[in-house]
C-alpha cells in the first residue's frame, strides 16, 4: 500500500517523464528538518540519529531514464506511512559500485514508539542489490561495521572495501565518545575509516578533530574528502564559558587538572600591544590521502593561498610580511571560495572536480555550484576556481542574480549536471512551528541549464513530487508533517571503470640516499615501524618557503648553516622543530557533571614510543627535534592521531607556524622538501630543495645503533 500511493503520486507529471537520463540516478528522500544546525543536512555534526537531528520518513529511491521511479526500501519492507516508530527509517548518502549492480548507503532505523521515551539510535551501513528495473532489491546491512557508532558517508574503494566517516573514537575508548569538534564543541565525526567487510578489518585513514565529510576515489585512485579545519585556541575556553577544563590524559580514570592549558601563543584574536597576531580559521577544503591512508594533503596541495580570499600576518612588526588579499596576491585563480562541499568527479574529464560553495550556517549546505580542474599533474599555482551560477548564490542576500541554493551535485555520464536545488534565497527558517514544521528550503533534483550571463540554472525536475504525511515523537511533543520530501544525494547507476589503488608514494631520491649513507635497508626500517606502530617526518630543508607565502618569516636562518634571506628586514633564526599531539583530553560542562566525551585539543608532542627514540635536543622545548645545518629535521611520531608542528627560535618561541592537522599511518615515512612546500619557486626564487636530509642519516643511524648496528642495507638482521 506504502509504495503504491508513493509510485501513483511521483508519476502524476508528464513533465518529469520528459527529462531522460543517459542512466538510472539513486536519490534519497528526506522529512524537511527546518533547522541548521547539527543536523541532517548541515555542514557539520550531520550524523546524528537522534529526532531532533534528523525525522524519519524519507526512503531511498530509483528513477530509471524514462522517468520511471521505484521506492527502493519500500520494496524491501523498510519504513512505514504515517506514525513513525519501530520500523521506522532515513536514508542518505547512495555510492554505487565500479560494477553497478550494487551501492552502499546509510540507514537509521527506529523512532521512539511513545510519548517521552528517549532512545539510542544510530545510522549504519548497508549495501542495496536488484537495482535493475524488474529485479528483486535485496538491503543487507554491511557486515563487521562498528556498532553502538554513527557510520555515514560510504564510498568503495578500489578494492571493494568500504570507506566511510564515523563517530567511533580514535581508539574506540567509550570513555571519549563522542569526539566534540574545535568550534562549536559539537559532536563530530572522528575521520575516515577502512573496513574490510569479508575480515572485519577496521583503519583509522585520517583522525580529524572537527569531521571528515563526503569521501570517494577519483578516477586516479585517490582519495578525496572534504575536512573542517581550524586548528587554534579554544574559543569557548577563551571565552571563559561552556565550563571547559582538561583532564590529565586520555585514560578513562584520569585526574582532572586545574586550569586549561593552551600551547599555541598567538591568541584567535589579537591582544592590543601584542605583536603576535590573531589566528582563527574556518574553513572547509578539500583533501586528498592514498587508500591506505598515507600521503595525506591538501588536494593537489592547494591551500589558503591558492583558494581563499583573505587572511591576515603572523607578526605585525615584521614590514616584509602583509596580509593575504586573493585581489592583490597575483595568483592566476581570481575567483576565492570560502569552502568546498559535497565534491564529485565529472566523469568526461578526469581531475575535474563539481561541488559547493555554502556558508557554515543557515543554508543546508547549499549554496553556489563551482568547478576546478586538480589532474594530479596540475601544479597548485594553476588550478582555478570556475563559478557555475552567480557568487550571489552562495550567500542569503535576495537580489536579481540570485537563483536560488544548490547542493548534492551530480555530472553525468553525458556531462549534463543534476542538482538538489531549493528557489529560497534568504537564509534557513521555519515557517510553522516545532509540532507542524514548514521548511522554507524545499530541495528538488533538477537538471541544471544555461541561464543569464552564460551562467547555470535550475531547469526541469526530475520527479513530479515526492510527497507524504508523516507524525512522530521527538520525543516530548507530537510532530506532523505533510507535504514535499527533500530529494537529496543523486548518483548515477552506471558502470566505471576501477581506478588503481594508490598507496604511499615511493620515497624521493634525497631520502633513499639518506638511508644508503646510513647503511640501512629501508624495508627493515619501515617494518620495524609498522611493528610499532610509529611514522617519520622528515623535512629537507625548514628554510624553504613558498614564493606566494608571505604572511609568515621566509628571511630564515639556521645558525652555523643554511639560510634563505631574500630582500631585507628581520632574520629570524630557527633552531627546533617542535610537533603537538592532538589528544582529547578537552572536558566541557564542568567538572561535576561533565557533558559525555571529550575534545581534541593540541599537546606538545609526549607519546613515549616516539620520544624515547627521537634525537637528543638539549635546551630545545618539549616534543622538540633539532634542525641540522642543512635546514633539516627528523622525528619519529605517533600514528593515526592528528599531528602538527611549529619551527621554533632557541628559546622555544614559535617562528612558522602548521595550523592545520596531518595524520600519519604506521610504517609511513612522511618527507616534504621544506616548511609548506613549494609549488614551483620559493622566495629566494629558489626550486624545491634536493638535499638529502642530514637530520634523517643521523636519526636511522641512532636507531641502528641502538640495536647493535645490525641493519644492513640489504635488509639482513
């Protein structure tokens, strides 16, 4: 009876049969959640399960190139009509399988049954089969996944595996779940996971304090996401509210400690008199890692400075450094985006990449449609940003270009590109009430047009309608809604070919003869930190800047060695290569009655594995290495934990300055030519540094010989 009212009522219009597809297109359905914040839908904290986060109701649907639609879950005795209760569902995120006979998607199932009750409910995986028209569906839930987690955002890997984000913590402690992000405090997502469904083998890819978002592999084999950064002081602490304070680690029986602690000197804002600026971020980017986790980085190690449209300096008593104006900068992308969301592939043209330009609130995380061209061959100072409909439609300002919000794009197998799009310009309300909710935004999946000014526009539905009166609990008062469901996440039911499976590059030239000179075999080492579960970082030269980076020192100096001085004006000396650990050990809500979970907050580099091997550095600040007279620095560190860093003056005080998280995976040797990279020239006008790093013969060296000097280059012990 459910899917027959639900067929009748979406083939009601001819117009919708009209528009054909080169291929079926999945969608999901969603009851209108007129509030965004920390729900379904938002930019961040999206995976919740409870009924205040995300109403049940929606479905996961099947529109076939004549129009035709099919309930996908109906059909598979998933969900019901009217009162939603113990059988009922939300669907999200659809990705179809290389062979495309299959997806995988997300399902929570269940709503309280009655008035008042408070129940736990969690999104999980499931993989869909009968896709094709006149099959049987069959929806299975995937096996091994973690349970009693959130487990969103699944995408296939190469392999056949299954990644996807999830709130299990970092080291599945149930103590810290869930993670609270850096912002808002609000729970989050932990990062990405691998899950092998025929082993249960489960890997932490990326640990994320702030969340990971909408995973897939590209036609490369990469790994790309979207990530919420901004790493810098707790805002909330700062502010002195929320009754924020630290536990002494991240043990279920640690001691709560007076005080907060902060390890960053620059404040999020600028204290009068201070030299030291303000450093405070929130930005949405994208990112990319190999399958196995190593090698992550900004996608086609693009940055602020390549898509964002203002920052300001490090130091404000430092002439040579300015603040960062896109318009003035003399970059080749003159179009800026404040965030990226919801990034998919045009399959005519590997490397091209669709997605959304939204604010962080009051939008849904819709906004403007953009396009950029990142082959992994593309130099980061060539890509540019490619506005497909008006910059107006990325904000909530009503005005003649305004052609509404757009989210969830699609790029079909014909080039031709669907969209959710909502005609609302102005930001998100709700027009009812918390019992008889009237969303404002109404998305509907629309072929996307050429409009004014060569720009694109929302053309002709997809589908006639999809609509249905639905009442539940939530939990204390009856809510009803009737009207039009959400049509959100298309994806096209095709086959593609498989991408290769992209693991950590091979090492460079400079770091192979590091390990010659030392007369160790590579493998032995790597193994020995698989085996222990640590990484390397290992930097060429930490006076190496890019050109286009001059918010922060470049007139840098190694005492005794090498230097990179460009023009005039203040030297400043560097002597430590200093990292911070991201642990959760960030209470909020006070100390009697703390809220469930922690926070992740930096802590000057402290895991004994790491430490107790890395090179002796005396005088130099806690969780210091030291940097060789060639500019170089070399440090074991933990692995599938956040990790940063900061080169320091000899009496610790930080001179450049990583703000954003990097994760490294067991095994992994993660070596960079210098402080940030360099696209194509540094600020001396010099190229990407080619030594072979002095820093790193001298810790596998120590290592060697801290177990006898056995370890022969040709990897014999």
């Amino acid at each position: 009876m459910r899917l027959n009212l639900l067929l009748t009522l979406s083939l009601l219009s001819g117009a919708a049969l009209a528009q054909t597809t080169p291929n079926p297109i999945l969608f999901v359905t969603q009851v209108p959640v007129p509030i965004d914040f920390a729900t379904i839908g938002s930019t961040f904290a999206n995976h919740e399960a409870d009924m205040g986060s995300v109403y049940r109701g929606g479905d996961l649907w099947i529109r076939y190139p004549n129009g035709q639609l099919r309930n996908l879950t109906a059909e598979a005795g998933f969900g019901m009509n009217g009162f939603q209760g113990a059988n009922a569902i939300a669907v999200r995120d659809p990705h179809v399988h290389w062979n495309g006979t299959k997806a995988v998607f997300s399902m929570v199932v269940g709503a309280p049954p009655q008035q008042f009750q408070v129940l736990s409910f969690r999104w999980q995986l499931y993989e869909i089969t009968g896709l094709g028209q006149g099959q049987t569906v069959s929806i299975t839930p995937v096996a091994n996944q973690p349970t009693g987690f959130n487990n969103v955002s699944p995408a296939y890997l190469s392999d056949g595996s299954i990644v996807f984000t999830s709130d299990r913590p970092r080291n599945g402690a149930a103590h810290l779940y869930p993670q609270h992000d850096e912002y808002e405090s609000t729970a989050s997502t932990s990062g990405l996971w691998r899950l092998d469904p025929a082993s249960g083998a489960l890997k932490l890819l990326d640990h994320s304090p702030s969340g990971d978002f909408d995973p897939f592999v590209d036609s490369y084999g990469r790994l790309l996401f979207t990530r919420w950064d901004h790493l810098q002081r707790d805002q909330q602490a700062d502010s002195g509210s929320f009754g924020n304070f630290d536990w002494a680690s991240e043990d279920a029986n640690a001691a709560i400690v007076a005080g907060i602690t902060e390890p960053f000197p620059e404040p999020r804002i600028a204290a009068p008199g201070s030299t030291v600026n303000g450093h405070r971020f929130n930005n949405f980017f994208p990112w990319q890692v190999a399958q196995d986790g190593t090698a992550a980085e900004f996608l086609n190690h693009l940055g602020r400075h390549e898509l964002h449209s203002y920052f300001d300096r490090a130091f404000n008593n430092d002439a040579n450094l300015v603040e960062f104006i896109s318009e003035t900068s003399g970059r080749t992308n003159p179009n800026p985006i404040e965030n990226l969301f919801q990034m998919v592939e045009d399959p005519t043209q590997p490397g091209r990449y669709v997605g959304i330009d939204a604010p962080e609130f009051n939008t849904h995380a819709a906004g403007q449609l953009v396009r950029l061209v990142a082959t992994p061959s593309t130099n980061p100072d060539d890509v540019q940003i490619e506005y497909l409909t008006p910059r107006s439609t990325y904000g909530t300002t009503p005005g003649p270009t305004h052609s509404g919000h757009y989210r969830n794009p699609l790029v079909l197998s014909d080039g031709s590109i669907v969209v959710a799009h909502a005609p609302e310009q102005g930001g998100v309300t709700n027009l009812g009430t918390n019992a008889a909710p009237i969303p404002n935004y109404r998305f509907r999946l629309k072929l996307m047009t050429t409009g004014s000014g060569g720009f694109l526009t929302a053309g002709a539905n997809l589908t006639a309608g999809i609509n249905e009166t639905v009442n539940w609990w939530s939990p204390d008062i009856a809510v009803s809604y009737t009207g039009e469901l959400w049509e959100l996440s298309p994806v096209e039911v095709r086959v593609r070919p498989v991408p290769p499976s992209l693991a950590e590059p091979t090492l460079g030239a400079p770091e192979q003869q590091a390990f010659a000179s030392a007369g160790v075999s590579e493998a032995t080492f790597r193994r020995y930190l698989r085996q222990q579960g640590l990484g390397v970082l290992s930097v060429r030269n930490n006076t190496h800047r890019d050109k286009a980076d001059r918010q922060q020192p470049f007139r840098l100096r190694v005492p005794g060695g090498v230097q990179t001085s460009p023009g005039s004006g203040t030297l400043y000396d560097i002597v430590h290569f200093q990292a911070v650990q991201g642990d959760q050990v960030r209470g909020i809500g006070g100390t009697a009655s703390p809220t469930p979970g922690r926070r992740v907050v930096p802590r000057f580099l402290h895991d004994t594995a790491a430490t107790s091997q890395n090179l002796p550095n005396p005088g130099g600040p806690q969780g210091s290495a030291p940097i060789f007279s060639d500019g170089s620095t070399a440090m074991f560190v933990p692995t599938r934990r956040a990790l940063s860093w900061q080169t320091t003056a000899a009496d610790g005080t930080p001179v450049v300055r990583e703000r954003f998280w990097l994760t490294v995976q067991p095994g992994e040797i993660r070596a960079c030519d210098g402080c940030h990279g360099i696209n194509r020239s540094g600020q001396a006008a010099q190229p990407p540094a080619t030594n072979s790093p002095l820093a790193l013969v001298a810790l596998v060296q120590q290592w060697s010989a801290a177990r006898g000097g056995l370890m022969f280059a040709d990897g014999l012990e």
